[in-house]
C-alpha cells in the first residue's frame, strides 16, 4: 500500500491548528527582540506582584523577591504580557507571584483565577484518566487501540519519511497493533503537526483532526489512514497521541471526555475553573493572547483567530482551559501519590508507573537526552540518564504547554510549582526568556536546604 502525498486537504487552517497546540519540551527557541519600554499602565501591572509579607517555610525571602522581579521585568519589557506563578511545598500552598496583565488593552491584571489555554498541559489529565479506567479495570496498558476505535486495526508504517518517483509514501504492514500504553508513552509511531522537513509530515499537517470537520469518529478515522512514523513502541515521537487517547477515554467509559474529567477528575478536585468548553461566566476572566510579530512588537491575537475558546470538540492533548489556582491542585495531588484533601483519584502506584521515565536514552530524541528528560504516562521525568540536568532533580516530573505555561512536581525537594503566561509563539517570540524559560531555576533558587 502506498499514500499519495497529493491527498494533502488543502483547506487545513495552520494558524487556528497552532493556537491548540503544545510543544512542550521541543519548542525550538526563536530570537528574542530588543524590548521596547513598556507604557507606564504595564509598568505599574508588572510590580503588582504577591509578595511573602511573613516568612515562608521552604522557601527563602530573598528567591521568592528574586521571582517576583524577575517576571515583574520580563512583564515591564513586555516579553509576555502577563504571568503567574504559584509555588507549594510540602502539600501548602506558600507563594503567588503576578506580573502584568491577562488583557493589556482593558488593564486587567493577571490573577491566579485568570483563565488560560493550558494547551499541552492537558496531557497529563488524559493520562490521569486513562490511569483512572486502568484502575477500574476497563482499559488495560495492553489493550490494542483498535478495540475501542476500530479505524486503527490496519495502520500502515512509512518505509520512507519521503515520496517516492510516484510522489507516494512507501508503507509496510505495522508489526504489531498500537496500544495503550503506547498512547501514554507518545511511542505509537503517529505524528503531529510540527515536522516541516518530511513528506510525511506534511501529510500530517495536511490532514489537521482539530481543523477538520466532523465527529471524534471521522477525526480518528483520517488520522489511522496516515502512516505511521515507525513501527509502535519502537520510538518517541511527540504526537495525537494524547487525543486518540482521550477519545478512547470517552469510548471506554461511555462518557464524553468532558463529563468524564468534571467527574473524576475535576470536580473531586475542587477545580471548578478547569473545562474543556468555557462558560460564559468565565469569558471574563480568560486572559488574551498575544505574540511577538515580525517588528519584536507584543501584538494581541484577534478573537478570530482564537480557534481554542470555540473549539467544538474534547482535544484530549490541547484542549483544556485552566487557572494556576486550578493546576496546582491537579499538580498536589499527583505530588501526594494521587490523593489531596480526603479525595483520592488513583492510588499510589498508579502514580509511580506515571512518573517513571519508560521512555529513555535508547528512544528518546537526542535534544532530551542532553538534559535526562525521559518520558513517562503522559508526563516527562527527570533521571539518572546520558545527558545533565544542572537544574531539575533526579526523580523531577511535569509538562509544559504551548502558550508558555509549565508546571513540574519535585519529590526530592517537596515542591510543586505552576507558571502560566498566554504567548502564542510568533517570528520573534522571546522563547529563551519566556515564562518556562525562566521558571525552573527562580523556583529553585527560592528553595531552602533541608539538610
């Protein structure tokens, strides 16, 4: 069997597909422009922080004043417009540090209640799912996709990532079927929207599931029909993965994705700002986008163009809406083995099978290998690998989003710690000194020894 590489649907829209997506740990940095001086209205936002008026156990005054000005600076020189930060440790919430504005042209600051698009962040709440149905004994790691969406009982594996003389992609029987596990591990051979260089990835841009038409069923059913990358389990390959897993999720349970996460996941939580379709007493707190553009100008992103804050459908690897005050109850909980304040979502091991890196050196891309992130179900972590990690501890684990949002959960040290801003990526977005760009070593240098 072959794939013509002119099936390409042409009318696939890049600019709504981007604003869904997340690169998590493979954003490739961009230039950073020479900031312009903010106006005087963002200069006083951006020292709006939170700061520690008693002393904070775990963390020390003078880190925490440190990350405070920090994403003051970076809001001032508008590097993104706004941010916020909140730090635990120990299962207390300790810290909130805000800088700047969620919308810039109404003077509303960025709040910890702000709602944002956490894009890829939402990985990790499909794979809490799927671990939830694994404990209730319906889905098993095992599990062939197809026995839950039968468009994947015959995927073909590209033998070429490029076309051949017939302007085809050569393909070969896939040696075995993808399964669950390999959904949770971003091992099942899919691909993505990001590889421009291939043939292949041009099929896969061409065929968009979050800008086609249709229902999940028909999404699932144009995306088996693309080959795979490789033969399931045989690498990583960041991927739909997550959103072929959450529709499993919804065809297992009998539940939409959204029902099912408000019920399991969400509302045991108390996170009552977390969905996938906003309420219209949220749109009031949903903070804008905005991007870097040719000039290096922070520039907002028109509604029009916001695809995620009408999307029609449960992406179950971008789709979620969030606050920090949401996430860091999602984050404590799997810091707490699976349970925060009296309700338990899964048990322990569930949580520990998590944030064990499965994926390691002999699958991982070489760019993650230099800093020992492996991967994990739904999450990346931190070990003991080839590379060097000078700031992440061994055992550390997390994901990060599109719209430069991050958290990651420290298990040595206690802390958890989320970071929101809402940058969509442009020619010149400051990626080296954005939001999680920053984050990791300002929270660590806030953290007080033990020892």
């Amino acid at each position: 069997m072959r794939i013509n590489v002119s099936q390409l649907r042409k009318g696939a829209s890049l600019g709504a597909l981007s604003l869904l997506l997340a690169l998590g740990a493979c954003d490739e940095p961009a230039a950073s422009p020479t900031p312009e001086a903010a106006p005087e209205a963002t200069q006083e936002a951006a020292s709006q922080t939170a700061p520690a008026t008693l002393p904070t156990p775990g963390f020390s005054q003078a880190g925490l004043a440190q990350l405070d000005s920090r994403l003051a600076e970076l809001a001032s020189a508008q590097q993104r417009a706004g941010y916020v930060a909140v730090l635990a440790r120990h299962g207390e919430v300790l810290h909130t540090a805000s800088a700047g504005y969620a919308d810039l042209e109404a003077d509303r600051p960025m709040t910890a209640d702000t709602v944002v698009r956490i894009a890829s962040m939402t990985k990790p709440v499909t794979a809490v799912a799927a671990m939830l149905l694994i404990e209730d004994g319906v889905i098993a790691l095992d599990d062939p996709v197809s026995d839950y969406i039968p468009a994947f009982a015959d995927v073909r594996v590209a033998t070429s990532l490029q076309r051949d003389e017939s302007y085809e992609i050569p393909t070969i029987e896939a040696e075995r079927q993808i399964t669950v596990e390999d959904l949770l591990t971003h091992t099942s051979g899919l691909g993505y929207l990001f590889d421009y260089q291939s043939n292949l990835g041009a099929l896969y841009i061409g065929n968009d599931i979050y800008a086609a038409e249709g229902d999940m069923d028909s999404r699932m059913q144009m995306l088996a029909d693309l080959p795979l990358y490789f033969q399931p389990g045989s690498a990583w390959f960041y991927s739909y993965a997550s959103d072929v897993l959450g529709h499993l999720v919804a065809v297992a349970s009998g539940d939409s994705l959204e029902d099912f996460t408000q019920a399991r996941i969400f509302q045991p939580l108390g996170m009552a700002d977390t969905t996938f379709f906003l309420r219209d007493d949220q749109r009031a707190r949903l903070a804008a986008v905005y991007t870097h553009g040719e000039d290096g100008q922070l520039t907002r992103v028109p509604s029009t163009e916001d695809a995620a804050s009408v999307a029609a459908f449960e992406a179950g690897g971008a789709g979620l809406f969030s606050t920090a005050n949401d996430y860091i109850r999602f984050a404590q909980m799997l810091a707490n083995g699976g349970a925060l304040d009296g309700a338990r979502l899964l048990s322990e091991d569930s949580v520990a099978a998590m944030s064990t890196a499965h994926v390691q050196a002999d699958r991982m891309p070489d760019r993650m290998d230099a800093v020992d992130l492996g991967y994990g179900y739904g999450v990346g972590v931190i070990y003991d690998g080839p590379g060097d990690h000078p700031v992440r501890a061994q055992g550390d684990f997390g994901w990060s989003g599109y719209f430069d949002t991050e958290f990651f959960i420290s298990p040595s040290t206690g802390v958890v710690a989320v970071i929101m801003s809402q940058e969509q990526p442009g020619p010149t977005t400051p990626d080296t000194i954005g939001a999680r760009a920053v984050f990791d070593q300002l929270v660590y240098d806030a953290v007080l020894s033990e020892s």
